[in-house]
C-alpha cells in the first residue's frame, strides 16, 4: 500500500497581493504535485491557507485605520480569488485567524510544555509610554553608532548596513510616535532548540538525504546546525496574534513563525474535523510533502519538526521539503509599491489562457537558482513550444485519422512495423523516466521531457508520412496515426498537473476521460473507443503585444501625471457675447463651483444637444482669456475632416478621473498646465477607442468609446 500524500504549500503573507513569484514559489508547485499524486491513485490532501499574523498586519492597519482582521479578510479574498483564476486545487484552503487554529497552537504549547521544551527569559526591551507598547527592533529608529546615519532602525542601519540592536542607538525615537523609548524588562518563552537539538539531528541525517530534500534544503539547515541552535522566542509583546495561555502572559501573543507553520495542521482539522488524524498522526501511513521558499527553510527543517517530535504524540514529520529559489521580474524584484512586475490581481485583467500563464512559470520553475520572468521569453515559450509542438500534433493527428478513417479505434499492437515498434518502446520508456521525476519532486524536468515526447510524436507523424502512406496502404496509415493517438491519451495524462484545462481537452478528444496514470504507456487500450472531433487547443499569442506589455509592468509612470481630465456635466450653454461661432458653457467638474468653459462647438452641436451631457474636460488648463471670457478648460473632443464627436458616458459620476490603462489615476496634477503641454500629449482615437500611446483611456475602469468617429485626432 502506498503512503497518503499529504502536501502543504508555505502559508502566503496576507498583507499583499501575491505575485507570479510568489504564485510558482509554492502554490503553483504544489498543485502540480497533487494533481500528479490524485492521477497517480495516491490518497491525497492538498492543504494550504493565508497567514494573519504579525507585526506587518498590525502596523498597516493602524496606517489605514482599520483592524488587522479586517486587513486580513480582504487579502484572504483576494488570495483566494488568484489561486481559483490560476486553477490551484486545495482540498483545504483556510487561515490561521481562525478559532480552530488558537485551538491547536494552544494545544500544542500544552504539549510542549509538559515535554519541558520551553525556558523563560527576561530581557531588556525598548518600551514607549505612548504607544502604550513594546517596540519590535524596527520601530525603534536612531543615530547609527558606526557611521552616524540619523534614521537607522533598531535591527540595522539601511547607511552602513550594520546589524544592530536597539540599545546601540544613540537618541533612540519610536518610529510611530517619536518618543523616545526607554528599556523595560520583559520575559519570554523560549522554545530550548539547544536541548531538543541531539533528536532533532539525528531526525534530519536520517530523512534530508534518503527523501531527496532540495540541495538549498540541506545546506540551509546543515548551516543552522553547524553554527550551534540556541533557544528561540515563541511569545512577543503584540496584540495581533495567538494569546499565550500562561499567567503574566496576557499581553503577548506566540511569534508568528511559532504559530503560522501549526496552521497546516489546524487548516486540515478545520476542513476535515473527522479524519484528520489519519493525515497528521499515522506516520506510517502518510508522507508529508512541504513545499515553501527559501526564505523559509529553517521554520520548517528545524523549528517545526522539533515542535512535531517533541508534542507528546506520534505527529508526521515532514517527509520531503521541497524549495525553490526566487522568480524576479525581467531582471528586477517585484514591487507592489513601485508597480514592477506581474501580481496575479494583474493577470484575470489580461485576459490569456491561464494555462499559458501555468506553462509558463512551471518551465522556469526556480528550482536550482533564481529564475526570472520575461515577457518574450513567456511569448516564445507559448507560442513555439506549447502551441507549436502540442498544438500542432493533437491538430494534425485528430485531423488526419477524423477525415480519413471511421469507426473505433483498432488493436493495433500486433501489427507493428519495426519502425512502430521503436516509437512506442520509446514513449514507454520515456513516460516511465517521467514518472521517477515527478516523484521525485523534479517538476521542471518531468514537463521538459513531457515536452519532449511531444516533439517524438511530431517528427514520427513528419517520418512515417501516414498522408502519403495513406493511397497505397491506408491500414499502415491507420497504425501509425492510432499510435499517435495513444500517445495523445499519455500526453493528455502527463500534462493535467501543469494545464489541467487543455489537458481535459486534449483527453476527451481522444476519448480518454480522466486523467489516470495507470492508462499510459499501453499502446492498445483505447481499441473500441470512439474519437471527438478536432479542436483547437490553442491561439498563438501577437507578439506584437510583447512591448507593450513590458513598458505597463515596469513601473514607468503612465505619462498621464500631468493632465487633470475629469468627468464634468454641461450645466448651460449660452453664446459667446463677442465671437459669433463660440459657446460659453457652465461645466460642474465636482469642484465647489462649476468652471466657465469657452468652446467652438457652435458649428456643431445645438445647446439643446449639449445640456446635461457628461463629457470629459481637462480641468487644469491654465485660464485663457477669450475675446473678454475666461476659459478655465476645456471639453475634449475627437475630430475628423472637420467632423466632432464628445466623449460621453450617460453612467459617468461628474468628478471621475480619467486613467490610462494599467495605470493608477493621476493623483496630483498640476494646478495648470499649458496648451502646448496638451498638445504635446499622445492621444488618439483608434478603432473607436479614446487611446493614450499603446493604451485605452479608462473612466470608472472601462474604456472611453466613440461611436461616429473609429479614428480620429483628439482636441
Ligand atoms: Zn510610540
Ligand atoms: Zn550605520
């Protein structure tokens, strides 16, 4: 009997939306190898869920006036919503802000307490009487005593890069308050490591080279032996957290990292209330495959496993740790705040196959170094390897053997010629080497040599030309095309964990139902069935869109930052007092008072038709004087050969910004600008669309549309 596969990805953060590295890093990677554990007939548990706690969590919260819950909520939905667009099949996905989960922590302190693995510590801490709170090391800010850098934070000085502490500050101020803190003592729980560490050896000699831990696994955590474990915080002076169930303790809460990795085992018992226990306390019955990064290492080689072995039961120890290294972005780290980079809020937005975005990031997979994001290089893997090479067969073949052969599929196994024969000794044998891969954890690899066989069948349909074979020996023809379709059946089962939807595709078009493991490598087992008819897998991405996509996710501003146009409602429109083919018209831009706007659209509206219209008006053109009126904007139009069009939208709120695609709103414009500065602008009308450059122009996140005018200039 085979071992339950229990998988856990590393608890995503949620203070932040999650970006494509943070997505391959251990979600993406752990779905794969659950998808590939339920084909291959393992029971399986996929478990994974959002961590709440913190310090992080606490300070934005306060900078935006809300509660950690609250943040917490919010990121959980939106985490929750990425992982479904990107197809992650969780069978638990939960939060450690969670009842169930103060349960279990508090459960397993007990454990460990009575296991004598804790040490209490008093120790001196910044302390702000304002704050009415303990100070973490960064919240302490002061003169770096190294190089007298003035904002150094009490864990390092950003000048000199000096590690430090927060005592070693001269003229030390709380960073939220200024106060200055003074140092009071404060004890703490420390989990004893030094004690627990002989059996915690001893463990990882025997699992981290048998089970195939990543080489950044074992070296991380053979570094942490070597330099001695010392006893390690559990509890901290927070509020945001799991309270300490001990007396004096009421005012702090366990450390994240003591808490966040027992959200796996609260998570599963949360979705699982009565079978949990054979996930997490049949050792002999179930391995544990942790997936993470490597910024993770030691919270689940060493201090996790020393909590498991040491609770009083017979908990499962991880069986395998599975690290990758980091994804950057087109040589550069990812940045919410700067917006560089692809964040899977993003990707909903732009609209391609989600497979695509999977095949993708599991072919640069960061396993052995750091990987990086490109978008030509995401063009080019798409569109000449997934589209050309697995495309392309399942086209041609489907095609091919629909319109010149009825009927069921044949046994065809003992007609083969030698050539045939070759084919399929070869895609058995490669399907099995597949296979020790994807057990092994080796994901890249499995879908490079899936890939592989891919090509095998195009050049054995290119070599055996079934379309000439076909007039003279249509039975030949037949074999070679039925084998291809078995081969399309494997292809389909080895491809479900990286592109579950093309793969159910591919597998009902050959008839094949189910993604199942035991199918693959038999040549003859769909004799009987009846094949679909062809469909298109996939659309070549326009590399057209390649630049244009670089230049949105750079962190380029949108160019937009000077212009203030906003929605405005034409209040009344009277004639100009001195100049006969001019209007004045009253515009509310929802500021206190409507603007005086004068425009040239006698020629081409009635007042009649202009009153009430909600248009767009660039609000902070410097005031003209217009033959005695003053003109403080103006109402955009689109013209061609003399022809104008408004930009207008019946559901536009008066005051709305106007955005470039992709962009924030310009948050502060100019008081004025000048004509030349507008002109200068790039906007155009294109196929009906107000555009900026490469852009559409947004109002209330949809695009401004004309509907005379396809394209034109804009004034
Ligand atoms: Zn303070
Ligand atoms: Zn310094």
């Amino acid at each position: 009997m085979p071992k339950r596969k229990l998988i856990t990805s590393a608890l995503p953060y949620v203070n932040n939306a999650p970006h494509l590295g943070n997505i391959i890093g251990c979600v993406l990677s752990a779905d794969v190898f659950a998808r590939f554990c339920r084909s291959r007939g393992y029971e399986t548990l996929y478990v994974c869920g959002t961590d709440g706690y913190g310090t992080a969590t606490e300070t934005k919260a306060k900078k935006e006036g809300t509660t950690p819950e609250a943040i917490c909520q919010r990121f959980h939905q939106i985490h929750e919503s990425v992982y479904r667009y990107f197809n992650i099949q969780f069978d638990a996905f939960g939060k450690t802000f969670a009842p169930q989960h103060t349960q279990t922590v508090q459960h397993m302190y007990h454990a460990l307490k009575a296991a004598d693995a804790f040490v209490e510590k008093e120790k001196d801490a910044p302390f702000c009487n304002d704050c009415d709170k303990f100070l973490a090391d960064r919240f302490v800010e002061g003169v770096c005593p190294h190089c007298g850098y003035e904002h150094a934070r009490g864990d390092q000085c950003e000048s000199c890069g000096k590690l430090l502490n927060p005592e070693d500050l001269k003229q030390p101020s709380c960073a939220i308050c200024t106060t200055p803190p003074e140092m009071k003592s404060t004890k703490h729980l420390y989990l004893d490591l030094e004690k627990l560490s002989p059996k915690l050896e001893k463990w990882l000699e025997s699992t981290m080279g048998k089970h195939g831990w990543t080489l950044n696994a074992r070296t991380t955590t053979q570094s942490w032996l070597n330099q001695g474990l010392q006893p390690r915080p559990i509890t901290r002076d927070l509020k945001w957290g799991v309270a300490v169930p001990e007396a004096g303790y009421e005012h702090k809460v366990f450390y994240v990292w003591f808490d966040a990795p027992l959200g796996y085992i609260s998570i599963t018992q949360s979705a699982c209330p009565d079978s949990w226990q054979k996930w997490w306390l049949e050792p002999e019955n179930t391995e544990l495959h942790q997936f993470l990064g490597k910024d993770n290492i030691p919270f689940h080689s060493v201090m996790f496993p020393s909590c498991l072995m040491n609770a009083q039961q017979d908990w499962v120890l991880p069986h395998r740790l599975n690290v990758t290294e980091y994804l950057n972005y087109e040589n550069t780290k990812f940045s919410k705040s700067k917006n560089v980079g692809v964040f899977g809020t993003d990707v909903a937005e732009l609209g391609f196959p989600v497979d695509f975005w999977r095949f993708y990031l599991l072919s640069v997979r960061p396993e052995k170094q750091d990987a990086n994001f490109l978008w030509e290089d995401f063009f080019d893997k798409v569109n000449n390897e997934l589209v050309d090479n697995i495309g392309n067969l399942v086209n041609r073949v489907m095609t091919f053997h629909g319109t010149r052969f009825s009927g069921p599929l044949k046994n065809v196994a003992s007609a083969l010629t030698e050539a045939q024969q070759e084919f399929v000794a070869h895609c058995v044998d490669a399907t099995e080497k597949i296979a020790v891969l994807f057990e092994a954890g080796e994901l890249k690899d499995a879908l490079k040599q899936t890939m592989l066989l891919g090509k095998a069948g195009n050049k054995f349909f290119h070599d055996q030309q079934p379309w000439q074979v076909v007039k003279s020996a249509p039975e030949q023809a037949c074999v070679t095309t039925t084998l291809i379709l078995h081969l399309l059946r494997d292809l389909g089962v080895l491809l479900a964990p990286y592109i579950p939807e093309s793969a159910q595709k591919i597998l009902a078009m050959v008839g094949a139902p189910a993604a199942c493991w035991s199918d693959i490598g038999n040549f003859s087992n769909l004799a009987g069935v009846s094949i679909g008819s062809a469909e298109i897998l996939f659309e070549k991405l326009d590399v057209a869109l390649v630049e244009r996509l670089k230049a949105k996710f750079s962190g380029q501003s949108s160019g937009m930052e000077l212009l203030d146009i906003r929605v405005g409602e034409i209040l009344s429109v009277q004639d100009h007092p001195q100049a006969a083919h001019l209007y004045v018209q009253q515009i509310d831009v929802g500021q206190a008072r409507p603007i005086s706007v004068a425009s040239a659209l006698k020629k081409h509206f009635s007042a009649d038709e202009l009153v009430g219209k909600k248009v767009l008006v660039l609000v902070n053109l410097a005031p003209a004087d217009l033959r005695g009126v003053t003109s403080e904007g103006m109402v955009l139009v689109a013209e061609k050969r003399k022809k104008l069009e408004l930009f207008e939208g019946a559901a536009w709120q008066v005051g709305m910004a106007c955005a470039r695609e992709g962009y924030p709103s310009p948050q502060t414009p100019p008081a004025q600008i000048s004509f030349e500065t507008f002109s200068q602008q790039p906007f155009q009308v294109q196929e009906g669309k107000l555009m900026y450059g490469v852009d559409p122009v947004h109002v209330d996140g949809t695009p401004v549309t004309t509907h005379a005018l396809q394209s034109a200039k804009v004034k």
